[in-house]
C-alpha cells in the first residue's frame, strides 16, 4: 500500500484517481509548518502540493520513503529540485492543464480592453448612465501581435483568426513553415510593436525577456495599440508602459500579472483608467485547477508502480557506470548548448551533436538532454528541463541530429555542437582537460581554450594591427576588467575571433561602442 500526503487545497474531483486506486491511501492535511511537515513527511511515498507547500531539502531529507513530489501546476519554484535530484526524488508537474484556461483568460481581457467593460461596468453600478466616454473599437481586421507562439500562444492565435484579425507571430523558434502550419505570419519583435493594434505576451521570464517590451519599443509602436500581459510580470517593463500611455502612444493595457505580486497599492497600474488589472487569474478556473490535479495524480500512480511517465522536471535515472563516465561532461554539454545559443542569429531549425573519442562506447542520450536544456533554456528559461527538452525541441519542428565519429583531433573526448537557423549555422566544440576541467576548444572552427563560465565576450573581427589595444582601451575606460583572452585566427590579415572572460556584465552602450570600432563585424555577450 502507498501512501500519498496532499498538503494543499486540491481540486477533489482531480485527486480522485488516487482515491479510487486500491494500492494507495491518501492523507490530506494542508497548513503545515516546515516542522509539522518534516514529522510525518517519512511516513509518506509520494506528496502532491500547489505553491503553498515549500519543498525544501530539510523536507526532502526527512521525506526517507519519498519517491516522487507532484506539483499540480506549472512553476514549481517551491521545490527544491537539486535537493530531490540528489536523492532519487522525481518531480513532476501539469505543463498542459493551465493551457486553455489562461488563453481564455488573455482573450476576455483583449476584448475587455476593446470595449472598456470593467470601466463601463463600474460607472454604471455607480449610478451613472454614460454612454459616450467608452468608444471602443472592433477586433475585425485588425492586427494582433502575439510574443511568444508556443502552447498558450498558439491558442491564442487559432481565437483570434476566428474573429477575424489578422496575427503575426514572434518566437525564437518559429519558422516560416511553423508560421503557415499554425495560419499566422513570422515577424519579430519590432515587426510586432511596429505593426500590431493588440499585443499580447506569453513567453516565460528570462534574462532575455525582461523587459523585452520597453523604452525602446514604445518608442517604436503603432499609436494607438493596446497591451495585454497573462504570462509572467517583468517582460513589459512597467514603468515604460505607464509613460506610454500618458504620453497617447498606447491607448490602453490589461494585466493579470506583475513585477511584484501582490502589488502595492501605491502602483500607478491600480488607479489608472486605461489599464484593467485582475489577481493573477489565468490558471484560476474550475477546468484548469481540475486539470492539473488530474495530470499530476496520474503520473504519481505510474511512478509508483513503476510505470512508464512523462512531465518530470529534473533528471531521469541513469544507471550507476553510465553516470559515472558521463557525469563529468554534464556541466561542459549545458554550457557548450547555453554559449552556442546566445551567439547564433535567426530562428533554429537543426540541431547537429557529434561525440568522438570515448564517448562513442556508451549511451550518450543524457548527454544530448543538457546540451538541449543549454539551447532551449536561453530562450525559454526554467521551462525547459532534463526531461521534457527532446519535446520542446519537437514540438517546435527543430531537427536534432545525433553522431559518432572517431576523430578527436588530439582529445581523449570531444563533443561538437552546430546550431542550424533560417539565417546561419554556427558551431562549437568542448572537452575536459586533466587538471583544468570544462573548455571549449574551437568555436566555428577557429581553435580557442575558453572556459564556460562567467561573462565573456566575443568577437568577430578582420586581422589588423591594433586591434587588441583599441578594444582593451574601450573596455577600460568603461571600467571594464579583462580576466583571460583568447585570439583565434586560421590566416594572417583574415577573419579572426577573439574571447574575453571579463569580470561584470558589460552593458549595451560599451557593446555598441565596440561594434563601431574599425574592422569589426559582430561583439556578443556571452553570460555562463
């Protein structure tokens, strides 16, 4: 008999699989302290939360028959996953079950944003019958901008075409064959705020991402458009949308979620009479909370008998000799993915991993799940996990090729990396040294001895005298500190890199202000 401890309020109706199995007995106590938790947590098999319950690692120590935490949800940030990770815990969640509610939830504030509904709405239960201060305007024909076209924001299209406008679609992974399989057309970001009438975010919040909607965007907009932001507060900056609506640029905006939550009530979005708000409301219905439950009840029951399962959020077993041999490599493979990903241009189409040496005499799939995780996490942050990176990449019409090959060029293992996109193919190869640890030893086939960690910088320039000094002058008047540098040439006077290591993030300006140097073509921050 298993026993499984449900510490949050959980829809009933979603658990009852786990009531109806006759090899479980579940308990239900919700409120508990860290301490209160770690008492009875041993007791237990599994344990199926919301966000309330913090999962530490004290819990996860106490929790000695703990074979899997369920989150009936998405985030799950109140888990410690490293922790359940060390101990063989598996973690899974419901990436699904909120899908169509919070895209439901983006079109009611889109249309409430058209028509002024909740400030109508409050005018008239105040007793005043007006009719002529909430024009609103139709969603026919116009141009919906949508950031972000997985999952939420692929539904959001299909809802949009049905009220006739027109969509275009930005994400780092779309390409035009995407584009015209999901009936929308392939933009960018300032194609988006250039052309769109609504906005409409649904990307997860990473560095990439907060504030991709900002200063510099607003100034580019359409007047006029509206905003919509059901996906994580901080990918619009605020504070940018709030001159843009005073100054007349953006006509209105609607926000389930924000940069702090619950916001304060001096925040300028609570009391302005162009942007709707509402309590982080996108997963909040009877559907999705069911949902959820049920997904994460189902996945409990095949881990505990040792079924086949899938949504689980940190790291699969892998059998002890296998782990031992490619351990090493794990955090060399994610960097490899993560540097890779932040210097190559365009929408990604393939994904081509070589293994020599080696590591051509085991089972190297592990492997593949942290050079994946490295890629996709750039682009879609702590969505992207050990488990579900081969999906993400599927899911989104990228390619992943796999080899094996016996050239090493002198390394005991090698592993090569490209990266294909609608605009470019880069590369990178990365080893481990005896004594050294981690290197990346060749990037777009120039040699180099990097190593992936901290902030670097890298440049694509033409050979010529001077140059090492003139960038070096330009870093060091903005009091920026080189740590290491690496040149890589294959002729004199040709093409030729160079690879910083450099203390602190270096910011856009000083970047910019490298790209105008003479005989410069690209400058990138890399940050491991």
């Amino acid at each position: 008999m298993f026993k499984v401890l449900i510490s949050d309020p959980i829809s009933d109706q979603g658990i009852q699989l786990l009531h109806d199995a006759s090899d479980v007995q579940v308990d239900k106590q919700t409120g508990l302290s860290e301490d209160e938790l770690c008492a009875i947590i041993g007791e237990y098999d599994a344990l199926l939360v919301r966000s309330q319950t913090k999962v530490t690692r004290r819990v996860m120590e106490a929790g000695t028959k703990l074979k899997a935490v369920g989150r009936a949800g998405v985030g799950v940030d109140n888990i410690d996953l490293e922790a359940a990770t060390e101990r063989g815990i598996v973690v899974i969640n419901a990436p699904d079950g909120n899908t169509i509610s919070t895209c439901e939830h983006t079109f009611a504030m889109l249309m409430s944003l058209a028509r002024n509904i909740p400030q109508a709405y409050k005018k008239t239960v105040g007793g005043e019958w007006d009719r002529k201060s909430f024009l609103g305007v139709e969603l026919r024909n116009k141009v919906l901008g949508i950031v972000g076209m997985g999952r939420i924001g692929s539904e959001v299209a299909q809802r949009a075409k049905a009220f006739g406008m027109e969509v275009i679609g930005y994400d780092p992974f779309m390409t035009e064959e995407r584009a015209e399989k999901l009936g929308v057309k392939a933009g960018s970001v300032d194609d988006i705020v250039t052309q769109a009438d609504f906005i409409t975010v649904h990307t997860p919040l990473t560095n990439e991402t907060r504030h991709m909607i900002g200063k510099e965007q607003f100034a580019k907009m359409k007047k006029g458009a509206r905003i919509i932001n059901c996906a994580r507060g901080g990918i619009v900056d605020e504070n940018a949308l709030m001159d843009a609506i005073n100054a007349g640029v953006v006509a209105g905006a609607a926000f389930d979620v924000f940069e702090e939550e619950p916001p304060t009530s001096e925040h300028p979005f609570l009391n302005h009479p162009k942007v709707i708000v509402t309590p982080h409301l996108g997963a909040s219905t009877v559907e999705a909370q069911e949902n959820v439950a049920i997904d994460v009840s189902e996945q409990l029951l095949h881990i505990l008998r040792n079924e086949p399962f899938k949504n689980a959020v940190n790291m699969p077993a892998v059998p002890g000799d296998v782990l031992k041999k490619l351990q090493p490599y794990f955090v060399v493979s994610e960097k490899m993915g993560s540097f890779l990903a932040q210097i190559t241009e365009g929408a990604l189409q393939e994904i081509q991993i070589n293994f020599s040496g080696e590591l051509t005499d085991v089972d190297t799939s592990t492997l593949v799940r942290y050079i994946l995780k490295g890629v996709l996490s750039y682009h879609l942050g702590s969505d992207v996990n050990l488990v579900n990176a081969n999906h993400l990449a599927k899911s989104r019409d990228v390619h992943i090729v796999r080899q094996k090959s016996s050239a090493t060029k002198g390394f005991t293992n090698l592993i090569t990396l490209t990266l294909k996109t609608n605009k470019e193919e880069r590369s990178i190869a990365g080893t481990l040294l005896n004594g050294y640890g981690a290197r990346i030893v060749a990037i777009d086939k120039y040699p180099v001895d990097i190593e992936p960690s901290g902030t670097l910088i890298l440049v694509s320039h033409n050979d010529k005298p001077g140059m090492i000094g003139r960038l070096g002058t330009v870093l060091g008047n903005n009091d920026v500190n080189i740590a290491t540098m690496q040149v890589g040439r294959k002729i004199i006077g040709g093409a030729a890199i160079m690879a910083l290591n450099v203390d602190k993030h270096v910011p856009k300006e000083v970047l910019d202000e490298l790209s105008a140097l003479p005989e410069m073509k690209t400058v990138k921050e890399v940050i491991l």
